[in-house]
C-alpha cells in the first residue's frame, strides 16, 4: 500500500468535504457564481428597457391599486374619529356622503388601475417573452454544427418553448406583485401603528416568521421546478424522436417500445411535479395559516384592549379592515415567489444557452468578400472531431484550382465529407489551413463565405411548404424563369409538373410526400439556383434512379464550366468525367488522376470500380 502526500491528503479532504457538502464552495467558485448571477439578473431587467414608458405606466397603476386599497381603513378610521362630533352635527349626513364619494372615487380608481395594470402589464410581458424566445431562436441559428453534435433536438426545443412560457408572467406579475405589496405592507404598518402601536409591534413581530417559512419552501421549489424543466425536456426529446421517426416505428412495429420508453419519461416527469406541487401547497396553505393566525391574534388583542380602555370600540373595525390590507401583500409574495421559480429557473436555462459560444464565427477584423474564383487549398490539415481521439484528417494538403470538377472516392469513415465540411467552416481545422483564393476561410467573413459556396448533402431536407418556397430558399430573390430553369438543370421539372399543384404542391414535413429521388433532385435545383462558384456534393444523386442519375450527370457537367466542382460519390459511374479523382483512405489521399489513369494504375480506384462493377 502506497502512502499518501500531505498535500494529497489535504486535496482529498477538500474534494471529500465538497462532494458531502456541496455548498462548501471556494471562495473563487463563489465570486464565479457571483458574477454570474449579477449578470443574468442584469440581462434580466434589460429586457425592461425597450418598454420602460409602458413600464412605468403600471408602475404607476400598481401605486394607485395600492393607495386605493389603504384608503378604505384610513377613511374609515376618520369616519370612527369624527362619530361624536357627526353625532351633533345638522349636516351629518351630506359628510358621510363625503365621505362615501371619497370611498366610491378609490374604489373607481382601483378597479380602473387593476384593469390597466393586467391588460397591459400581460400585454408587456408577453412581448418580452416573444423576444426572449427570438432571441433563443436567433443563437441557436448561429451555433455550430459541434454544439448540435452533442445536443438534441428537442432539449433545445424545450428551452425555446417551454421554459419560456412562464417568462411573460414573471416579467408582468414580479415588478407589479413586489411594488403592490411593499407598498400594502408598508401602508397597513403605517396605519396600525397609527390606531394601536402595541398591536402593530405585534404584527410587525409575527411577519417575520411568515418569510422566513417561505423562504425555506421557495428553496424546495427552485430545486423541484429545475428537475421537473429538464424532465419536460426528456419528455419532449422522446415525443420529437419517435413521431420523427414515425415510419420506422411503426415499420419495425415497436409502438409498444416507444410507448413504454415515453412512459418512462413521463412518470418521471410527473415525479419532479409532485415534489413540486408538495413544497407549493406547503406553502400555501402555510402563508394562509399565518393570515387566519394574525386574524385571531388582532382580534383576541383588539378586544382586550377594548375591554381595558385603551382602544375604542369602532377601530377593531378599521384593525380587521387593514389586516385584510396586511395579509394581500403575504399572498403576493406566495405569488411572487411561485412566478420567480418558475420563471426565472427557465430564464436561467435559457441563459445557459445564449451564453453558448459559437465555436464558428468571425474573427476580429474579418474580411469582406464578393464573388470569388474558387480556389481551394488545404495546407497541411489535421482535424479531429470535439470528444474523439483519433484524428479524422492527418497533415493533408491539397489544392482545387478554379473551375475543376475534383471527386472525392473511397471507404466510409476516411473523411471525405469532413474534408468538405472544412471549406464553408462548418469545423473549423484542428492544425494548419483551409485557404479559398489564398485567404485563409477563417479571415473572410462567413456569410461571405458561405454565399460563394452551394452545398447538397446526402442527408436531405426539405421544409414545410411548397415546392416552390424549398426551391427559393437557395436564392430567395430568384425569378420564376430563373426557378425553372434550375429545375430543369437537376431533372426536376418533369416531374413537378405532373403533380397535381405542380410547382405549389405541398411536399409535408420533411418532404414525406415526395419520393427519396424526387427530394433529392429538389436540393440539387436549390444549388442549382443559388449558382455559387464553388459547388459541394456529398453524395447527392445516391437516391436517384439510373436514368435520372445520368440526367444530373449531364447537369453536372454543365454546371461545372466555370466553377470549382467537389463531389463525393460512392457509385463511380457519377464522377468518372471528373477532372480529377482523388482516392481517400486511413493513410489520406493515396491516389490523384483521372478516371482512365487511375484504372491504368490498377491500384485502390481500379478495385473500387471493378467491385461495384461486379454487383
């Protein structure tokens, strides 16, 4: 057995004491969590500064509510007051009727700021919340294909959705809760010590307690609400999944698997909700508890004080009517803190992702760039992807000249599409560079980047919508000759206009309504549109028939005059006009010609081909 360093010794205990109690935290890890709790809250209330003038406008409101609210016992403390001399006075009644306007206009205003105050103060809320939604939106269209590696689809649905749905609550109710109940509570304190300072302080004694229970069960329901978010998301992450992937469920007739594993979910999802709504009916029926306990405790004290003299009879009366006033803030801070775990636990979780840095962007002093010649050189490139050991890419170098038709061939798993991937900086290099017309890609800004190059991948994907939008999303400003016309270069054409809708046929999600071939065809057309210098095609005419393979390859053809053509292909028979062809395997690329020399060399290639000429 081997002995242990003291300072060994002493890093176990820390990390043993740590693990046993995790709020033990450093004092580095706390001003860590400091900083980032400052932030978040600044970034909280930034959502504000858009709206301040509604803002304060129910800010205002809420004032009025709560002023409105006070005058009642104040009024009727001073009707109590004024009894005997009203008692003697001719004109008794037109002063209580002045009294009773002065009560009738509170009441008015009251009804007329609570009504601005949830009209407007919803209609302020929801809009922050479209924002923070949009702005979750906005990121997660600029994060990197390495974020999207790692995560799932629908977690991040669930923070753009679901965590956002409390939001628009919390940012109307919390100012508005908070402002009304300070200034309730404030008030009624104000008039209690105004009738009777010993029962006041008795109050003021109890009300302590009160915030103390509800502190203790608002920590409850922060740990309950953060479990039941990331459960939802589990749920919904599931639902995504198996409806996704509906035809293969039902195909492989595992209804009942996917029903079971959704089951799971949701039972634990159900789980983290019940602890929740424990601790929340704990503290409800808690903070009513000590409104009816301040009740009877007024009352009993009000009454002998009463009996003793030092209290006049009628304020008992103003005392129940600004308790009333007192318990209303106690319940708006049950609300409030209710909102505040549901609301800024997902605002948390929504900051976790806008605080995601892309690992894509553009570098300080990022060039701008128009068209450019296509030019591509790979300089020395080594490229491994986050979380993997072995390098997908080891030192290549290789340069595309403007205007060639290169091929990429060989096994799976020997980084031709990663190679591919490099150009329009989906990765950016582990070592050396990428270079389009001698600039290195990570100096060009990337929408300019990213414009010069049409991409039309194996896995294809359609939107939602017609024909026609799909097709315009590769040049938005596109004529209809100029749609056509690129239809008709990928062999789409024909087969639009057999539809019934012809060009305005709805293709369903994902395209589920057109065949493998036909949705392949749709994205080369959106490539084609695009007419961008340089062109990527990984593996696009796999999902063709013969005929219509040979069709693309004659549009490929003459789509390459004039541009940098980089196709990866498995069926040979595609790319054997290349003017060049390069052979990847583990050792990198080990062949480079054309079709006719690389069967001459009867090397790697000339087994490839003679293979799927043999099938």
């Amino acid at each position: 057995m081997h002995s242990q360093s003291p300072n060994g010794a002493k890093r176990a205990q820390k990390t043993t004491s740590r693990c046993l109690f995790p709020f033990l935290k450093s004092s580095a890890d706390q001003t860590i969590a400091r900083d980032k709790a400052r932030s978040r809250f600044q970034r909280f209330t930034s959502y504000y500064r858009p709206h301040l003038p509604l803002f304060s406008a129910v800010v205002g409101a809420a004032v009025l509510v709560a002023a409105a609210a006070i005058a009642l016992p104040v009024t009727t403390n001073v009707i109590i007051l004024r009894l005997p001399e009203l008692l003697q006075s001719q004109d008794a009644f037109g002063q209580l009727a002045g009294f009773g306007a002065i009560l009738l206009a509170a009441f008015l205003v009251q009804i007329l700021a609570v009504y601005f105050v949830d009209y407007k103060g919803h209609v302020m809320g929801a809009r922050i919340e479209a924002q923070v939604r949009r702005d979750l939106f906005e990121h997660c269209q600029n994060l990197s294909f390495s974020f999207y590696d790692r995560q799932r689809t629908g977690q991040l649905m669930s923070r753009i959705t679901n965590d956002s749905l409390w939001l628009g609550e919390l940012f109307h109710h919390g100012p508005e809760d908070a402002l009304i109940g300070a200034l309730k509570l404030a008030g009624a304190m104000a008039v209690l010590i105004w009738i009777d300072p010993l029962i006041a302080a008795v109050v003021a004694a109890i009300v302590p307690f009160a915030l103390v229970y509800a502190l203790y069960f608002n920590g409850r329901m922060k740990h309950a609400l953060a479990a039941s978010k990331e459960r939802i998301a589990s749920v919904n992450e599931r639902v995504e999944d198996a409806l996704g992937g509906i035809r293969v469920v039902q195909s492989f007739g595992n209804e009942r698997d996917e029903l079971r594993r959704f089951d799971t979910e949701n039972q634990l999802f159900l789980e983290s909700r019940r602890d929740g709504y424990r601790s929340e009916a704990m503290l409800w029926s808690g903070m009513e508890g000590f409104n009816q306990f301040l009740t009877v405790v007024v009352i009993l004290l009000g009454a002998m004080r009463v009996v003793t003299g030092e209290l006049v009879a009628g304020n008992l009366l103003v005392l129940l009517l600004t308790l009333g006033v007192l318990t209303d803030p106690l319940r708006r801070m049950d609300n409030f803190i209710r909102l505040w775990q549901e609301g800024y636990t997902g605002f948390n979780r929504a900051m976790e992702l806008l605080e995601e840095e892309p690992a894509i962007a553009d570098r300080p002093g990022a060039q701008r760039v128009g068209t450019l010649k296509g030019r591509i050189s790979f300089e020395a490139v080594s490229f491994r992807y986050e979380g993997s050991g072995q390098p997908v890419l080891r030192d290549l170098s290789l340069t595309i000249e403007p205007g060639e038709f290169v091929a990429l061939v060989g096994p799976s798993g020997v980084g031709k599409s990663t190679l591919c991937s490099l150009v329009p900086r989906f990765y950016d290099v582990e070592q050396g560079r990428v270079t389009m017309d001698g600039r290195d890609v990570r100096d060009i800004r990337l929408a300019d980047l990213r414009r010069n190059i049409g991409l039309v991948q194996q896995d294809v994907y359609l939107f939602g919508g017609t024909i026609w939008d799909n097709l315009l999303y590769g040049r938005p400003d596109a004529s209809q000759a100029d749609v056509v016309a690129a239809a008709k270069a990928a062999n789409a054409h024909d087969f639009i206009m057999a539809l019934p809708q012809g060009y305005e046929t709805d293709v369903g999600q994902r395209g589920v309504k057109l065949s493998g071939g036909q949705k392949q065809r749709l994205t080369i057309a959106r490539a084609f549109l695009k007419n961008p210098p340089v062109l990527i095609f990984d593996e696009a005419t796999s999902a063709l028939d013969n005929e219509s393979e040979r069709a693309v390859q004659q549009a490929l053809l003459g789509l390459s005059k004039g541009r940098t053509m980089l196709v990866i292909a498995h069926r040979l028979s595609t790319v054997r006009h290349a003017d060049r062809i390069l052979v990847l395997t583990e050792d990198s690329i080990v062949e480079d010609g054309t079709h006719d020399t690389l069967m001459a060399a009867d090397g790697v290639y000339a087994r490839l081909h003679s293979v799927q000429g043999s099938i």
